[in-house]
C-alpha cells in the first residue's frame, strides 16, 4: 500500500512539472511573437499574444492550485515539499514573463500605429535573444534538475542587465540630440525594459532548480559564493 502511495505521488508531482514546462512553452512562444509584431508590425501577431495572456493566466492558477492539493493530500516530505514551493514560485514568474511579452505586443502596435519618421535606429534583437535564451536554458535546467545549467544561466543575468543600460544610455542620446524623437524612445525603453525583465524572471527560475536540488537558498548571494559551496 505504501509503495502504491508513493507511485501516485511520484505521478502527481510529474504531472505537474509536465504542467510548468507546457506553461513555460507558451510563455517562450508568446515572447517570440510579441517580438516578430514589433519587428515586422504585423498587428495581427501583437492581437494574438494580448488575447492569450489570459491563458498563461490561468495555468498558473491551475498549477497553484494542484500544488495546494498535493500538499494537504501528500503532506509532503521535505524535498517533495521544496520541489512544490519552487514549482508555485516558477509558475508565479511565468505568468510575469508573460505579462511582459504582453506589454511589448501592446507597445509594437503603438508604435507601428504612429507616425515613424523620428524613430531612432536602434536594434534590440540581440538583448531579447539572450534573454529568450534564458528562459529556454532555465526551462531545461527544470525539466532535468540541472544545477550546472542553472548556473550558466544565472551568470548571463549581467550581461543583459547590461545591454539594457547601454540602450538606456544611446535613447537618452537620442532625445537630448532631437527632442522629436522623445516619444518614440521612451517606447522603445519601454520594450528594453521588459525584456531585462524576462532575463531577470528567467534568472530567478534558475535559483529555484539550485533551491530544488540542492536545498540551498541562493538569491541574493553572489554568484562567486554560489559556485563555492556547490562544489564543497
């Protein structure tokens, strides 16, 4: 009988990881188009990704809500029960992934709507593939408890926090040379931002695999740390 338990539980908790890497698949698939509206203005694209947040939305209440179930049915042990927090806390920055890849969906349809001749040449495509690469590693790291993996993608945090400053520091440029392009440089901040957004959700997801695996809390500590007391 206890054996029988355990094999439903080991089932239950599958299930529900199942659950968080088809949330995140749609999280990942929302950014990109949210993206391909703002590159090639296709507004039907940016409608599509503003409709379907309500569904990443509600994912994230269903998994809460069979992670609650586990608990008062399992009473789980102390690992089963780290796995579960670290699921409602993976879950819980998807959901505001996805909100961001609403928010540039939203801000790509504005900006194709207006008038475009004091829009400032200036290329995201870069800083938004390394924080989409992000979220994939740190998917990854999840689906096979990969501490290493979650590690990389930890470090690659400051790179984007990096190439968002940079962007920050060309459109203040931008506006203080010609003050016609104020408006559409603070759209295109706007877009920055939600985008070091992600790399900064995804950077937590990954300090959730490190806190499932290995039981140690790891925000907020520095990456130098981190790595030492992995390896001890």
């Amino acid at each position: 009988m206890s054996e029988h338990l355990s094999k439903q539980f080991d089932a239950e908790l599958e299930a529900i990881r199942s659950r968080v890497l088809e949330m995140g698949g749609l999280v990942e698939s929302q950014i990109r188009r949210a993206l391909d509206a703002l590159s090639t203005g296709e507004r039907a694209l940016s409608d599509e990704v503003i409709a379907n947040d309500h569904r990443v939305n509600g994912m994230e209440v269903a998994v809460d809500g069979e992670c609650s179930q586990v608990i008062v049915r399992r009473q789980p042990a102390a690992n089963d029960l780290r796995l579960i927090l670290a699921i409602t806390k993976t879950v819980t920055d998807l959901e505001r992934i996805g909100d961001e890849a609403q928010k540039i969906a939203r801000m790509a349809k504005l900006i194709h709507a207006a008038d475009r001749q004091h829009m400032p040449r200036l290329d995201l495509s870069h800083v938004a593939d390394r924080a989409t690469a992000m979220l994939r590693q740190s998917l990854d790291a999840f689906a096979r408890l990969d501490v290493s993996e979650a590690m990389r993608v930890v470090k690659q945090d400051q790179a984007v926090d990096d190439e968002f400053r940079a962007i920050m520091r060309q459109l203040i440029t931008f506006m203080m040379e010609d003050p016609r392009t104020i408006t559409r440089s603070l759209e295109i901040l706007f877009i920055a931002k939600a985008v070091e957004r992600i790399g900064d959700h995804a950077k937590n997801m990954a300090e959730y695999v490190v806190y499932m695996v290995k039981g140690r809390d790891v925000r907020h500590t520095r990456i130098e740390d981190v790595e030492r007391e992995l390896l001890e």
